[in-house]
C-alpha cells in the first residue's frame, strides 16, 4: 500500500465497506455493526453531511471521515451539551462541524492518513470551528487532534450503552498543519484573524 488517495466518498453507496473498516479499527461486533448502519444512513440524509474515503493502490478502502454541521437537536449534542455546560463550553455546539466518524484500517494507522481525512474535510466546512468525541484516554486519536488544534471541552462524558467515558474536543478552524502553524487560508476565513486558545 504505497499511495493512499484521499478524495470524496459516496458513503451511502459504500457504508458497509466503511463500516467493515469501522468495525476492524475500533473492535465492533455484527450487531453493533448493523446498528450503527441505520446511524449513518440516518445522518447523510441531513443537510451538509458529507464524506471523505482514503483508498489504497488496490483500490480497497483504508480509512473514512464523515462529519455535518451541528445541529443542538441531534442526539449527539443534546447528550454532551450538559457536560460542555458545565465547564462553559456550551458555545461549541452553535456554529461547528462535527466530525462524526474518522477510522484508518489498523495496517494504515501511522502514516497521516487520518490526519489527511480530517484537515480535507473540516477544509470544506464553512463553520469557525470542529467539534468531536473521542474515547477519554492517551490515544493516537487524542494524540492526532491534539496536535491539530483540539483541546479538551468535557471529559469524562458518558454516552449511553458505551462502556468506556469519552471527551468532547473542539478546535478552530482550520486546522492546524505540521509544526503548529494554521493552514495558509486561515487568514481569509472570516473571524479568524487571531486564534482562539
């Protein structure tokens, strides 16, 4: 797998092929598979969702991204919005695109293919800022948004049927490239003149 293409995924058309790589990359069995089919193909029908596929030399598809502008009636924010309450992070849900799912087969992992998903597709969003979840721990995932601009909005969240405690992060966008510095196009989005902490 010398070249990894990262261009536009048609994700109704492939999400048992996403999904696969969901369930190898994060652990998930046949039935939670299958729940989580109904909750993707619920969320591209709304409006701004969109997806990104990383293919591979072969053609195989090695990792996703797909997010949506926020809505606070979607079940994610009305979950997290008391936890972000509490540290007065409630803000983060107005006005952000949520990265709703990013998995890199475990084979891929380590070569910025996950980096290359997430800055491709929150480069489209119109919105100032990202939000996530993330499961709560010293993660590569962490690891990864940290060093994109992320920080930690609420942790320990806890979202019901998951047996591990997540945190919810958000960043400014765009996000940040290697070394720290903000993508070229940071100056002409409006209200980013300056970034945020």
């Amino acid at each position: 797998m010398e070249n990894v293409v990262v261009g536009p995924l048609d994700l109704a058309a492939h999400v048992d092929e996403a999904l696969a790589v969901q369930a190898v990359a994060f652990g998930l069995g046949p039935e939670e598979v299958a729940i989580r089919r109904q909750i993707v193909l619920r969320h591209l029908a709304l409006p701004g969702a969109r997806a990104l596929g990383a293919h591979g030399d072969d053609g195989r598809l090695v990792g996703f991204v797909y997010g949506l502008p926020n809505d606070r009636a979607h079940w994610w924010s009305s979950v997290v919005q008391p936890y972000l309450r509490r540290g007065g992070n409630d803000h983060w849900l107005d006005e952000s695109f949520v990265i709703t799912e990013l998995h890199v087969l475990p084979e891929a992992q380590g070569r910025g293919i996950g980096r290359r998903l997430i800055t491709a597709i929150t480069d489209t969003a119109s919105e100032p800022r990202s939000i996530l979840s993330a499961i709560d721990g010293e993660t590569p995932a962490r690891h990864l948004y940290r060093h994109l601009g992320y920080r930690d909005l609420a942790r320990p969240v806890h979202f019901p049927s998951a047996t591990r405690p997540y945190a919810v992060m958000g960043a400014p966008l765009p996000l940040l490239r290697p070394g720290g510095l903000p993508h070229p196009a940071a100056a002409d989005r409006p209200g980013n003149a300056e970034r945020p902490e």
